[in-house]
C-alpha cells in the first residue's frame, strides 16, 4: 500500500518561466535601472518610466522576432542610418508605428541589436517612450 504525502493537497503545478530570449540584450542594457515585463508574449524592457524595447522569440510569424524598438516615426529615418536591417514590425499591419524591428534573422542581428543597447545607455532621445498607461499615473500627482 502506498503512503500518502501529507502535504500533497497543497501542490500546486509550477508554471516554468520561459526563457529571456536574447539574453545578451538586457546583459548590454544592466547597467541601468531596468525592469523587464512579460507583454503579448514577449518580454518587454524599460528603463525608469519608459519603455525601450520588447524581445521577440516565437514560432508565428517569427519574421518579426528580434528586438523591437519602441522609438516614433519621426526617428525612423536616422535609426535606420544606424541600423540598414531595421524596419517596421510586420504583424501590427500596413500603417507606420513607432515600434520597430533588428530582426533576429537578419545577418547584422547582433551588432545591431548591441549598438541600440549602446545609445539606450547613452539615453539617446530616439529610443524609449512612455506608454499611455504610465503617463496618465504620472500626470495624476
């Protein structure tokens, strides 16, 4: 006969955590004050109130994995001096937003995704927003 554990009503399964994709990215940004979320199955990165970038790493529609700048159109032009690969995310539609992509796929990837951890540092002005939600908090006080 087998023994019953005395605390086995009290398990619970255990959710595993995926794994950071490119994990090299927050290494280059840790020096700075970041925090990181989990967003649309991503894993998104901020630095104070705003947010700088999201991670990408899946299966569907994995021509748009790679980081994703959050940055707005009107640094589209000399972001992509800096970065020849960079381009609009595929998945959000035909319509221009801020949020932009180093695909993982293309042959610049890492480099590129390290020089925009470098001016993330460096707190150039193009990359980085805050988000609606945290504006209106802001705002409040």
């Amino acid at each position: 006969m087998k023994k019953s554990r005395p605390n086995a009503a009290f398990e619970f399964p255990v959710k595993r955590r995926k794994a950071v994709p490119y994990q090299f990215v927050l290494d280059a940004v840790g020096q700075l004050p970041i925090e990181t979320r989990p967003m649309f199955g991503c894993l998104a990165v901020y630095v104070q109130d705003k947010i700088v970038l999201m991670l990408r790493e899946k299966q569907k529609q994995a021509e748009d994995n790679g980081v994703w700048l959050a940055t707005t159109a009107e640094h589209h032009q000399s972001l992509r001096r800096e970065f020849p690969n960079m381009r609009s995310i595929q998945l959000l539609g035909k319509e221009v937003t801020g949020w932009q992509v180093l695909p993982a796929d293309a042959p610049d990837f890492e480099p590129a995704a390290l020089r925009a951890c470098e001016l993330i540092v460096a707190r150039d002005p193009r990359i980085g927003k805050v988000p609606k939600s945290r504006r209106s908090k802001t705002n409040a006080h």
